[in-house]
C-alpha cells in the first residue's frame, strides 16, 4: 500500500494558537497534534496538498481588444497555484477588514465572531413592514459538543424551530459532533440546514471547498434539497469574494446542491444599513439569500429581534452569539427568519433569468450630436440562469479595432443597460454591431443574439430624417386594386423596412392594414392594396408611406386619398326541396358573376335556436347548368328544428371571399318514436333488460342503441349497448351492474335510433334501481395444454354486496386428497376480469382431475364462497422434458427455491447454473451451481449475494446435460424485501500517525507515512483475537519474515496481508464486487480495502481501510491516518474507489476479508 509523504506546514502556528487558548482537560485527550475550530480544540486531521485547476475568467468589463481580435473574443484561461500553508481555524474569529475607523466597532464579548454591536455608529435598520416567521433558529458547531434530543426539545419549547449545524472547513476539517448534531436535531422534530466555513481565495479553491463539503452531507446521506450554507468570514477572502464564491455556488449547483444560502457580517454586503459598502455584490446572489450577521446589543432577545427586523431585505438575522437558551451549557447563535427557508422548509425563489434561451435587444437614447446611445437588453433566461450580461460591440470602421466588451448593469425592473460613447470607439461613426452574450450561472459564455445602429456625431435629427416620394398606380376599377409606390429614397440612418398603412375613409379605421412594401430592382417599393382586404369597400382611400429605419426607427414621409371602384360579384340564392321528414334543405346559389373570377362558392349555416354554436361552412358543388348546391341537413346540425339561416359567399381567383346573399329557412323534422320499459330487474345477479318496442323511424333503423350508468358517480362508468332485434319486432339488451364498476342503486339507461344515414336520434330515457343481494362470479377453464400441464382460471362478474378485495382460487389435484392444494390470488385484467395460472409441476406434477373453487376476501375482511369447477390435466413432457420451478419464497428473508426435476424418461443432467440478478444492468449478478444426486435438485437463492438489495429478482437457468448438450429455463421475476440484516462494528482504533511509533522507520520509510497495512492489520487482529496486537508488532514481523513491506518501494503488498494473517492464526479470502464485501460483512467478517483517489487519500497513492459492521448497505470504517474520516459509508462507494495499483491488486482485487 503506497501512502503519500505529507509535510505538516501549520505545526508552529497551531501550538502557538493553542497556547493562547484556556484549554480544558477533557479537550486533550488525544495525542495527535491538535488544532482549533473557532475556540475549540479538536484533532488535526491531515492537511491534504492542493490541486491546481483551470479556472475560466469572466469576461473583463470596458477592455480594448488588439487590432487583429476577431468576434467571438476568447476568454482568457488562468492558471492558479494553491497556497501550500494551512492555516489553523479559529471559527468565526478573523476580523474583517474595514478602512474607515470611526466605522470599526469593538469587537463582541465573546472573542468568537467577526461582526461587531453596531452600538451608536451604525443607522436604524429596521424593516417593521418585513414578515418574519414565527419561529427562530440556531446555529451549532464543535464548540455545542452533543446536543441531545431533550436540549433540542427544550429549545424547540422556546420557539426555536430549525438547527444550522457545521459540517465542514476547508477542505481538511469536519465536525466530529455533526451527526450526532444533525440526528438529534431531526429526532426533535427541528428543520436541520447545514453550513460550511469558507477559507478560499482562487475559484480553484472555492470548487475544492465545494466538493469536501458535498462529500460530507453525502456521508451523512443528507438529501440534496437540505439548505447549505457558504459561511464567509475571513478578510483574506475580501478582494475577489463575488468571483470566487460564484465559482463555489457552481460546483454545488453542478453537483445537484441548489438550496444555498450565505451567511456573513452586513458590513461585508453593499446594500447594508452601515455608511460603508461592503465588497459583496448582493444583487448577484440575490439578497434573499443572505443570513446577515449584525449585534445592535450583546444580548438582544428574539422578541426585540423580531420587532427591530434589521436586514429585513435578507433571508435571516442572526441578532447575537450569547443567546443563553440552554442554562448552564454553551451559548447560542440565535437568528430570526425571514423567508422561511431556515424554520419552514421554504424553496429558494425561483431565479429569474432560468428558462429557454432569450434576450431582447434595444437601441434606445440615440444621440445624434453627442455620438451614444444606451442597449437595453430585456427577457433575460438562459438554461442554468445568467450570471453576467456581456455586451460586445464596435464600428464598421476598421473591422474589429474598436470592440469593447461591455458587462451589462442589472436594472430594478429586471432589464439590464449599457451606455456605449464613440468616443469609446475611436470616434467612429456609421453602423455599428451589437452582440449579446450571457455567462451563465455554471460559468458557460453563450451567444444570445444581436442588432446594429448607425451612429452620428454633430448631426441634428432634422438632417437624419429619410425622404422620399410617394406615388398612386395601377388604379384597377375591375379588381378593385391600386399600387402605392416609394421612390427616390434618401434614409442617412438606412431603411430597414417601407410600410404601408391603409384603410378606406368609409368607416374611420375599422380597416386599417399595415402593408410591408417590396423593393424592386430599380430601388423603389411597391405594394398592391385591394379593396376585398378593405370590407368590400368603394370610395376614397387613404394610404401612408413610413421608413423604418436600421435602429427600428419609423418615420412618417407622405400620405395619398385614391378613389376606389370596381363592379363587385353577384348571385342569386334559393332555398329547395325542404324535406319536413328528414330535416334537410338544399342552398342553390345561380345566376353568378364573378368579375375577379370564381375559386369556389361558400354556403355558411346554422339553426337560430343557440346562436352560431353548430355553425357550419359547407362548400357547394357545381351543378351542369352552372349553378352551385349543397344540402343542409338537421342532423348535421345538433338536429335543431326551427329557423335556420343560409349565407352564400362567393370566393375569387384571388382567394378573395365576397358576401352575396342570405336567406332564413323553417326546418322540420320527423324524430324516431319508440317505447323504451325495464323488464327482469334481478336482485341475485344485479341485471336488467331495457327493451324497446312500437318503433316507428320515418328515415329507417339501422340499429338501436341504448347508453347505460349508474347515478353514483356522474357517467364514471357509462357504457354503450347495442340492442338485439327480436322475433317479435322489439329490441332488447341485458345491462350487468358487474359493467358498471358493481354500483348500486339507481341506473340511468336512454334509448337512441341510428337511421338508414348513420344520424343518431334521441328518443326517451328511463331511470331503473338496481340492487345486488349476494356474490357472484363465473369460473371458467381455458388453454388447457395438455404437453405443458397448464390452464388458466378466468374469473368474470365478480362482485359481492360487501365489496370485494381479494379473489383467491384454492386449487388440488385428486390424487392423494389435498396434499397439493394451493391457495391463488386471482390477478385482475384491464377488462375487469381475473386469472390465474395453473402448472402441474406447482401440483407434484399430479394429472388427472383437479378442483377448482372460488372465495372472495370481503372488504369486512371475512371469507365467502362463490362457486367450483373442475378439470382434466396432462402432463405429457413430465416424463420425458426437465421441469424448472421457483418456490419457497420468502421475501422478508431475501431468500426462494430453485427446483430442477429431472425427467425419468428424458435426458441425464450432469450439472444445473443459476443466474439471479435484481438491478436493471446486472450490476448485481451472482451464479450458483449444483450437481445433481438424484432426479430432484435444489437450489437457494440468497439476496445476501446480491448486495442485500430489496426489487424484482430476474431467475435464469441453465441444464447441462451428459451428452453435452444445454437447456435454458427463464423462470421470471421474483419479488424479495429482505430486512437489514445489522452487524455492530467493533471499536479497536490505532492511528499510524501515533508519536510512539509514527518515526519509526522500516527499510524506505516510516510507519506515519506508509504504516497504513500493519496498523490496519493490527486493529483487525485485536478486534478478532480480544488480545492486544500493536501495529509495530504486526510491521516487525512483515519486514523482518517477508519481502512485502517497505522493501524498495514504501507500503505493503497483498502477499504480506495473506501471510501476516496466517502467521496470527486467522484466515483471509480475496473477495470482489460490492456484494461479496456486503456478504463478509454481513457475515460479521472483518474486511481490509484498499482504495485510491478519494477523501482518504489522493493519486497516485493508495490507502487501506479497515471495514467491520454492516447497517443497510453501509459499513463502519476506520481509517488508520485520519480518525476525522472514522464512520459509515455506503459499500458501493467504497467498491467504486477501489485502488488499482499493482501492488494492492498482486492477488486479484485489493479486497480481504479476515476471520478465525
């Protein structure tokens, strides 16, 4: 096992910090060199040397790009080296750095925070009109120790109604109390947030902090939804805070961490109520999600906190750090909320810049004589949200030579500005381009879109405004048409588009159209304006000529009145054979002309009685002597009778559509006439018959149909029947409360005539009470397969008057009495039937006659039998095919049978596989195999081989038989939920870092820095033995009797694990997969694993482990160098960072279990 040479750079500065702390006796218990979180002792763990990333710039605001820069810009890429030093924590104690001194408060009694009693310097900071919620929080850390339930349970009592627990620091410490902290916290029914201490000061480093504190709550298995908090304190952190701890609220948001929030002092913020802005872009982050720390008084109560509401704009107060709410024990941060989101489990706002991809880009405020003009970008969103608006732009002039990058200002209302001066850009003048880029919220630049604008220096607008001339043509009084034509254009600012207003002088403007005029090759414009878009009207009309200019300017250049005649089309419209039977009439439409030509003839209609509500355009068919018809049917018509009317439009070759005439007609209809009665209304089926008779249907029956539902619950079961012809002339159906979902009580069925035309006419309806007095249900045997020995059981009209939950089938065979009955649950089918499945091979392989009867499981939770049946049953490849079959399951258990029965008149089987398997990928796969030792063979399958993983588990298997053939069997899938199976580690601890024998050196090196195998080894061996093993004693005997330790290179290889193990009289077996170590562990076996780039160590060294215990997937690990990383963790994730080196991989895989 390599282990890396780590150089302790803080030593000096933690004793030195140390010794300026009163210490009391039960924080020295360790002989590790200490450190300190805040003003607490704890137990250094080990420094880990920095990674260097590469980090992506923003895009810099108001640079000058060299002359060759050509769009998009490349983003610079910077390169930044992690500081070496570590330096020792002192939780919440850095003083922030301030550079007016009447400004600088004294700092709190308690030496434990960074922000001060704002006492007579600071202004009011009340927000009375600000809600708060109306329970409080507060915030633990080691300093609290453990809290336990009762304390949490007495502070809930107290109004506190949420916990802010510290996790991490850095990316070295953890809070050994944390989930202690957090358990108890949840136990007492507060909401648990979490917080981590920031020391960043590259992005680098703030990705780096994000990650360690990930890999906490993700120990903890806290859900990514719990509230995080990025707590900044540390003035070395104050000249890049907004880039940096972007880069840190990315990498959570990357890693599916989106509820954060930041909690630091107000005088860090620039919208604060001090003199002094604060470095911190609040607008950036969003003020609601800052948790403000600032003391008016030392010991201000939450009472006054809530009525002084300072902050109020933020998300929470924190009001002091000496809230005495636990008597006797360690003082509080105490903090109100405001939002909810620390108290009430309140969702952060919704960004407002997160959606599909836009931008809305505006040139307003052109300056014509100053040379500027503003971009306003609105509709800002962007996938992952916007963090930056960059604004790209420059002249024609010169190429690129004048691009500036422009950062956009976020505006109140959401929109965002820039104010762009030529003078910015070389004095050019011309057009100018316009890009728009957003950094998202992961750091992402993407284009957006962009525009251009002309820009002028000393010109008035008078001198900018277009000219042109505007001229009337082509007057067509046949088509009713005429051309307005722009010319000898004159547009300094450029013509984007020429349009068109026009409308006829008739009515005002009630048909104002905006025409888009078209340039022409010779550089004019011109657009056809036609009276039929005008309402058909003639006379004067009026038309406008407007240029729009390159900035979507639009000017006014000259207006005309034309006078407008054109001879309009005409027809005559009829009314024919208006049928007072079948409800219909013909529309005739004659006499047509059609000066503009004829596309086709519309005949609009619909009945008066609802309005236009069953309108209908019907197109008319042209007849031999030129006319058009179409036939007007009721039916098409919600079978309306009464007063319809007929409209008759005539459509051009122009697609115009021009009004002719219309005409009122009077409709009638002669309905279907029947008598619809209830006959057979029986209470032991729950059944009715609706019968239909006198039928009389002047446009003929093609059949009867008679919808049914029950009132209980609206039309929920409506069914259509369609009713039988009877010898007699009458029509009848029989309606099944069993198709009606089995409600009782009143039924509702109509009666309707579908005629000789397919139109269904209503007739009458009935209401009908239906009761149910007994259970029923129909047996029936299908698919009796007399080779395979299998049948199915159907099931139909199940029902009971008091409801049925389960229908069971018990089913035996003759022979040998009920010695193989088993008790079915039906399953029920989409048509609401139920099945079973029958196999003989379920039934000792019994033929002949088999019984089966019928029991419902009533909602009352009582047994009722309904009916039996019986059959015949085969099994013709019984004597002669191989039988597979899964029984004895026990899910609770995670365990079932596999049965294999050799068939005496078939082949020999020599040898029987089984695959089992439960995850979607077979990640979880395991064979087992078995030789037969007669003609019955069995086989367990166990969850315990499978990772103890509760789902469906997939049963393949395969026969081999003697003459070398082979048999595969898909047994399905089979259902397991085995209960957690717990194993209690064991405790024994060494640390290889230990003063009595860390420098200890054997051949390349010493036990601190490559001790990690005999120190693992020696934990494990005490823990078995119940006698003491040191790791010294475990290294004396790898060097000195193997070639496995420390000999040319430093660690130890998996031949020294093997042969220290024998020497101790114990055993070790290589184990690999997930399932396997879950297995051992189960087991109670101790498990070595070695691992590679994670928490513990980092490439290209490599680490062992000492796993003992087992708790629903997890397992307790001990980690001989750093005691901070001691706890359970989830054996997947230990399997997926499994060391890869040769040397721990010598025998196969880097996993041993050890037992006696």
């Amino acid at each position: 096992m390599k282990k890396k040479d780590l150089i302790f750079y803080a030593g000096a500065a933690v004793l030195m910090a140390v010794s300026a702390q009163g210490v009391s006796a039960d924080e020295l218990v360790s002989k590790e060199v200490a450190t300190t979180e805040g003003n607490q002792v704890q137990a250094e763990t080990a420094p880990e040397v920095a990674t260097t990333e590469k980090s992506v710039a923003p895009v810099a605001s108001n640079y000058t790009a060299p002359a060759n820069v050509t769009e998009p810009a490349v983003v610079p890429v910077s390169k930044t080296t992690a500081s070496e030093s570590v330096t020792p924590s002192v939780e919440k104690t850095t003083e922030a750095s301030t550079t007016e001194k009447e400004e600088t408060p004294l700092p709190s009694d308690t030496g434990r925070t960074t922000f001060f009693n704002t006492g007579a310097h600071a202004p009011a900071g009340r927000s009375t009109d600000v809600a708060v919620q109306p329970k409080s929080f507060v915030d633990v850390s080691s300093h609290n120790g453990d809290i336990s339930i009762g304390d949490y349970r007495t502070l809930a009592n107290k109004g506190v109604g949420g916990v802010v627990v510290k996790l991490t620091e850095d990316t070295w410490y953890k809070n050994p109390n944390a989930e202690n902290q957090i358990r108890n916290a949840q136990a007492a029914g507060l909401q648990v947030s979490t917080y981590h201490f920031s020391r960043y000061t590259s992005e680098e480093a703030a990705r780096a902090e994000a990650r360690f504190y990930i890999a906490a709550a993700q120990r903890l298995n806290l859900p990514k939804n719990t509230l995080m908090v990025n707590d900044f304190e540390d003035a070395k952190m104050q000249s890049n805070i907004n880039r940096t701890t972007q880069a840190w609220a990315d990498e959570m948001r990357k890693n599916g961490y989106t509820n954060l929030m930041f909690y630091t002092s107000a005088s860090w913020l620039d919208e604060n109520n001090l003199r002094k802005k604060g470095p911190v872009n609040t607008a950036q982050f969003g003020l609601q999600n800052f948790w403000v720390a600032q003391y008016p008084s030392p010991k201000l109560s939450v009472n006054d906190a809530k009525s002084l509401r300072y902050n109020g704009k933020a998300g929470a107060w924190q009001f002091t750090s000496q809230a005495e709410l636990l008597p006797g024990k360690h003082l509080f941060d105490h903090s109100v909320d405001y939002t909810g989101r620390f108290t009430a489990n309140a969702k952060p706002a919704a960004d407002p810049t997160e959606g599909s991809l836009s931008g809305k880009i505006d040139i307003v405020n052109n300056d014509t004589m100053a040379g500027r003009f503003d971009v306003v970008i609105s509709n800002v969103k962007a996938p992952n949200g916007v963090r930056t608006v960059s604004v790209p732009i420059w002249s024609e002039t010169g190429g690129q030579d004048d691009l500036v990058w422009y950062t956009a200002n976020r505006q109140a209302n959401g929109t965002y500005t820039v104010n762009v001066k030529a003078a910015d850009h070389k004095n050019s003048t011309g057009l100018y381009n316009v890009h728009l880029y957003y950094v998202q919220n992961n750091g992402q630049l993407t284009g957006v879109g962009g525009t251009s604008t002309q820009v002028f220096i000393s010109k008035a607008p008078e001198q900018l405004k277009p000219k042109a001339s505007f001229t009337i043509e082509n007057n067509n009084a046949k088509s009713g048409t005429f051309d307005a034509v722009i010319t000898n254009i004159t547009a300094p600012l450029g013509v984007k588009e020429v349009l068109v207003p026009s409308w006829s002088l008739e009515n005002g403007q009630d048909d104002l159209i905006w025409h888009k005029a078209t340039k022409q090759t010779d550089g004019s414009y011109r657009v056809t304006i036609k009276a039929s878009e005008h309402k058909g009207d003639k006379g004067n009309y009026r038309a406008d000529a407007y240029i729009v200019d390159n900035s979507n300017n639009r000017h006014y250049i000259s207006e005309k009145v034309v006078s407008v005649d054109y001879v309009r089309p005409s027809g005559v419209l009829t009314i024919e054979n208006n049928n007072p039977v079948a409800g219909t009439f013909d529309a005739v439409v004659s006499n047509i002309v059609a000066p503009t030509g004829l596309k086709e003839v519309l005949v609009p209609s619909w009945s008066l009685v609802g309005g236009q509500d069953d309108l209908i355009w019907h197109k008319a068919t042209r007849q031999a002597d030129g006319s058009y018809r179409v036939t007007i049917k009721a039916t098409d018509h919600k079978d309306s009778t009464g007063n319809y009317r007929a409209d008759a439009y005539i459509v051009d070759d122009s697609n115009n559509r021009h009004y002719i005439s219309e005409k009122v007609v009077d409709v009638r209809q002669s309905r279907p006439t029947a008598s619809l009665t209830i006959e057979n209304n029986n209470v032991s089926t729950g059944s009715f018959d609706a019968v239909i008779r006198n039928v009389v249907a002047p446009t003929g029956v093609k059949e009867i149909l008679v919808p049914s539902w029950s009132l209980e619950n609206g039309q929920d079961d409506l069914v259509w029947h369609k009713a039988n012809r009877q010898a007699d002339g009458s029509y009848r159906v029989t309606i099944k409360a069993s198709d009606h979902k089995n409600s009782l009580g009143n039924y509702r069925a109509d009666l309707y005539v579908v005629d000789n035309d397919n139109n269904r006419h209503y007739v009458t309806e009935t209401v009908v009470t239906v009761k149910h007095d007994k259970p029923t249900g129909i047996i029936s045997v299908v698919n009796n397969n007399k080779d395979t020995g299998t049948f199915d059981v159907i099931i139909k009209d199940v029902y009971s008057p008091k409801g049925v939950q389960t229908v069971q089938v018990p089913t035996w065979s003759d022979k040998d009495g009920q010695d193989d009955i088993r008790w079915y649950e039906a399953t029920r089918q989409a048509n609401g039937d139920y099945k079973v499945s029958v196999k003989a091979s379920d039934h000792k392989n019994s033929t002949g006659k088999y019984h089966v009867h019928l029991y419902y499981i009533q909602d009352d939770g009582s047994r009722v039998g309904v009916g039996t049946a019986t059959t015949d049953v085969e099994f013709r490849n019984a004597m002669t095919k191989t039988q597979a079959a899964i029984k004895n399951v026990n899910a609770t258990n995670g365990t079932y049978t596999v049965a294999v029965d050799q068939a005496p008149q078939g082949r020999q089987i020599k040898n029987i596989r089984v695959a089992a398997w439960s995850k979607a990928h077979q990640e979880n796969l395991y064979w087992y195999s078995a030789t037969p030792t007669g003609m019955h063979t069995e086989i367990t399958v166990s969850a315990n081989n499978h990772g103890n993983e509760a789902g469906n588990y997939t049963t393949h298997v395969y026969v081999d038989y003697k003459d070398g053939g082979v048999e595969g069997f898909n047994l399905g899938q089979t259902a397991l939920t085995p209960r957690n199976q717990k194993v209690n580690p064991q405790t024994t601890y060494y640390s290889q870092r230990d003063p009595r024998w860390a420098g200890k050196y054997y051949g390349v090196s010493n036990v601190d820095q490559s001790g990690c195998v005999p120190t693992s080894l020696a934990m494990t061996f005490t823990d078995i033995l119940g006698r003491t093993v040191l790791p010294t004693t475990v290294a004396d005997y790898l060097y000195n009797n193997t070639d496995s330790f420390n000999k040319g290179e430093a660690g130890t290889d998996s031949d020294g694990i093997v042969a220290a193990t024998r020497n101790w009289g114990l055993k070790s077996q290589l184990i690999n997969g997930a399932g396997s170590i879950a297995e051992a562990l189960m087991a109670g076996k101790h498990v070595l694993a070695a691992v590679g780039n994670s928490q513990f160590t980092s490439d290209p060294y490599t680490h062992e482990l000492v796993l003992h215990g087992y708790d629903n997937g997890r397992t307790y690990v001990r980690d001989p160098y750093n005691s901070g990383n001691n706890g359970w963790y989830s054996i997947n994730y230990l399997h997926s960072i499994k060391s890869k080196d040769p040397m721990d991989n010598k025998l196969g895989a880097p996993f041993f279990s050890i037992f006696a």
